[in-house]
C-alpha cells in the first residue's frame, strides 16, 4: 500500500515539473482590423494538437464570454465569426479547463471604410513590420500613415514597410486615404530577438546554459530520488528477511588445544605398551 502511495505521488510530481504546455491563438485573415460583415476564424492550437481549449473574448458589453455565447459558431478548439459588427471588437484569448491562457489579441471592427492592416501579434526586434492602408473600394490608393498622432509619412501604393524594426518604433499607428477616411488605432508591439549563442572562448558553458542544467538535474533529483531510495530500501529488507529464513544451524568445530592433543598421545602408548605385553 506504502509502495503504491509512493508511486502515485513520484507520477504526479513528474507530470506537475518539467513540463509546460503552451497554446497558440491562430487568426485568418490575419490582420487586427476588420470590415463590417467580414469573416473571421480564431483557433486555438498547443504543442500536443490537442483539444480541450476554449476561445473567449473580453467586450464593453460583456467579459469572459465563451465562443458559441450569442456570439462565434465553435468546432473543436476554433470559432468562427461569419458576420462581424462593432461590437465584435475586443480582446479574444484561448483558455483552458486549467484556467491556462494564450496571449490575447486586439480585434477592432470598423464602421468607417478604411482600416489598418497591422500584424496581430509583436514584431520581433529586427525583422520587417509592412503596414497596409485599405479601403473597400480600393487597396492601392495613396495613403498618409501616423504614429502616436504625428505624420509618418505618405506612401503613394498605400504600403509602408520599415525594414528593421526597433524598439521606438512601438506605438499606436492608423491611417488616412483622401476622400475616403481614417483608419481605426492599432497598438503595434515590438519584442526583443532572442540571443544567439556564441562559441565560449573558454571550456565553462554560458550561465543561462548552465542554470537551465542545474533546473532540469534538481527536477530530475526531485522526481526521481525518492522512488531509488525507496526501491533501495525495500530491496534491502527483503534481503535480509531472506537470509534470516534461509540460515542453516551448523555446529562449529573448534581445533583442539595442546593438553587435549597430549592426552592423546598419552592414551595412545598406554594401549601399544597393553598389546605388547600381551604378545608376550
């Protein structure tokens, strides 16, 4: 019973270290900004594929809502919204029977005829971010695109691409086509691009290698040691109870001392002096 207690904890610390399992929240067309009456589908996706993730959304009319909730069609892990209107703008997220949640994202419905074309989720540091100013009559009109409420510049296709993205280059950008409108206000985030490790010049590893070892051989340490030392000491009491069972009883013979080898010899002349005498 101690055994089986033992084994269904060690399982359990094992499954509850070690390991995290991430969800990823899918969008197509994958864009923030939308038309009025346009179509959306959001997925949510984990390392595993598998089910069991559930799509909500945060609105000024209601928070915490589930897909299938007056609003969305789900199937499986995904929803899709058939017919967009404004009051489908808001922040949408996956989560979890766990409450484990994906990174939420910022879906903006518009009423006007122009929107932004902005990436939904954060540009990595270094990479291209191309912004598109569309209208529902036209994609390649001239555009003027602003940042943070100051002019950018204007583009004459309606495509504004910065090569090599940095930090201050994150902020709140929208767009204007003459004649036609303004654009909702994105929010555009910038993240750091992750380090690449160089050679060591020496033989010591980097030190978040060596932390991400030392995490991972106290994880192990953990999970494992208790289930060795356990075994170990079964493995031990058995042992002994079987060799407590399986003992014979011997008699020991202990060599004979000197007085008693010399009475022999004494009783051995006495009996060849009696024979002789015999004889005689």
């Amino acid at each position: 019973m101690e055994e089986t207690s033992v084994r269904c904890l060690l399982f359990l610390l094992s499954l509850m270290s070690c390991r995290t399992n991430q969800v990823k929240l899918n969008l197509s067309p994958n864009r923030s900004q939308f038309f009025k009456r346009d179509s959306v589908t959001l997925s949510c996706e984990d390392e595993d594929r598998s089910a069991g993730w559930t799509l909500r959304r945060n609105t000024t009319s209601k928070t915490r809502s589930q897909c299938g909730d007056g609003w969305g069609r789900p199937s499986g892990s995904s929803c899709t919204i058939s017919h967009m209107v404004w009051s489908d703008s808001g922040v949408y997220w996956c989560e979890s029977m766990e409450a484990a949640a994906s990174q939420s994202i910022n879906l903006t419905v518009s009423g006007g005829s122009v929107i932004l074309q902005s990436p939904v989720l954060p540009v990595m540091e270094g990479d291209p971010l191309t912004l598109s100013c569309q209208s529902k009559q036209d994609s390649r009109l001239p555009a003027a695109f602003y940042k943070d409420g100051s002019l950018i510049r204007t583009e004459p296709g309606g495509h504004m691409t910065i090569l090599h993205v940095s930090r201050s280059d994150e902020g709140l950008y929208r767009c204007n086509i003459s004649s036609h409108g303004e654009s909702p206000s994105s929010w555009i985030s910038v993240t750091g691009k992750p380090t690449t490790s160089t050679p060591p010049t020496s033989s010591a590893p980097p030190v978040s290698s060596s932390l991400h070892l030392v995490f991972r051989l106290l994880c192990h340490l953990v999970v494992f040691c208790p289930y060795f030392i356990s075994t170990g000491l079964m493995v031990s009491s058995y042992r002994h109870r079987a060799t407590e069972k399986d003992l014979p009883v011997s008699m020991v013979m202990a060599p004979p001392t000197q007085a008693e080898r010399g009475l022999d010899d004494d009783y051995d002349d006495i009996i060849t002096a009696v024979t002789t005498e015999h004889q005689f």
